[in-house]
C-alpha cells in the first residue's frame, strides 16, 4: 500500500465561520471550483451530516472514493447504499482512505465537519490545510480549527498576503495554503 499525503480542506470567513445550519453560509462558485479541481480523484473523509449536508445528486462526489465517519452502525447499510464507505472513526478512515490510492504522490483530502477537522489537527493526522478565506461577516454555528502558528505556517496564497480575488457573486475571496511544522 502507498501512504498518500494527508490534507484538509475548507472554506471559511476571518472570523473562522465554516457552516451555519448545515450548509455554506455563501454562495462562491470559483471555491467550489477550486475543491472539485484540487480533491479530483483523491479519496475524500468526512462526518456524516457533512455527507448529508451534500446535495443528493452529488453523493457521492463523483470521481473521489468518499469515506463518511459515522458512529452510528445501523446507518452504514444505507450510507453504503448511498455510495460511501464508512468508517467508524476518524483513524479508520485514513485506513481506508490509505486503502484507495495507488500512487504516494496521492492526497487524502478531510473535507468535514467542524468536530472532523478539529479532531484532525489536534492528532495531527494532516501536514497540509488548503483553506479559502471568504472576506465575509456572517453567522455560522460550526467553526473550523485555528491553525496555530507555531505549528502551521502559511506557505502560499494565489492571491499574495492581504490581497482578494472577487466572485462572480462580488464576494472577496483567497486561496491559503498551510503546511504543519
């Protein structure tokens, strides 16, 4: 088995908003672009209301083996059923995930929720965080990690240090990519 690279990826605002009842508080098609582009054939972890909070014409995301973490056993008969494989934690996941690559050079990509990427980096199980930075004010109820900067440093934004690209929906927005240290 080859051991792939291990990453995160979200979208979030300044203040660290990533959700707010179960679903993207704004609307940037050039984010969703960016994800569908960078986890294209990568297996993909999430939690389960993240896997609920998906469209069903998308599950599962097409071209990615979607691993969903669920700690409710009766549900992976049907979330099989859905196209998922399941995990009953977030280290089985990788397991599996780890499972559905051939080639090191590969990315696992954890794509949510708020406790699955909080659980992540408090293991440490990702080197990488490839965030959006959505330069809007809104209210959420979910949260994404704070990336400590004594164990995460930014390597890159495609858009330079304080500088925004715009939507096509007029919202601010940049590409951030972090690395663990």
């Amino acid at each position: 088995m080859s051991r792939g690279a291990v990453g995160l990826i979200w979208a979030q605002t300044p203040d660290g908003v990533i959700g707010a009842a179960g679903g993207m508080p704004w609307r940037v098609p050039e984010d969703l672009a960016y994800f569908k582009t960078v986890t294209a054939g990568c297996p993909v972890i999430m939690g389960r209301r993240t896997w609920e909070s998906l469209p069903e014409r998308f599950r599962p995301l097409p071209g990615r083996v979607n691993v969903v973490v669920t700690r409710d056993a009766a549900r992976t008969g049907e979330l099989a059923e859905q196209g998922a494989v399941t995990a009953s934690s977030l280290e089985k996941a990788l397991e599996t995930a780890q499972a559905h690559i051939s080639d090191a050079r590969s990315t696992i990509w954890i794509m949510g929720g708020g406790a699955v990427y909080a659980e992540a980096v408090e293991k440490d199980l990702a080197g990488m965080a490839s965030v959006t930075v959505i330069n809007e004010r809104v209210d959420g109820d979910t949260y994404a990690p704070e990336l400590d900067p004594r164990r995460w440093e930014l390597i890159g934004s495609a858009q330079g240090a304080g500088n925004w690209d715009i939507s096509e929906t007029g919202t601010p927005y940049r590409f951030e990519t972090y690395r663990r240290v």
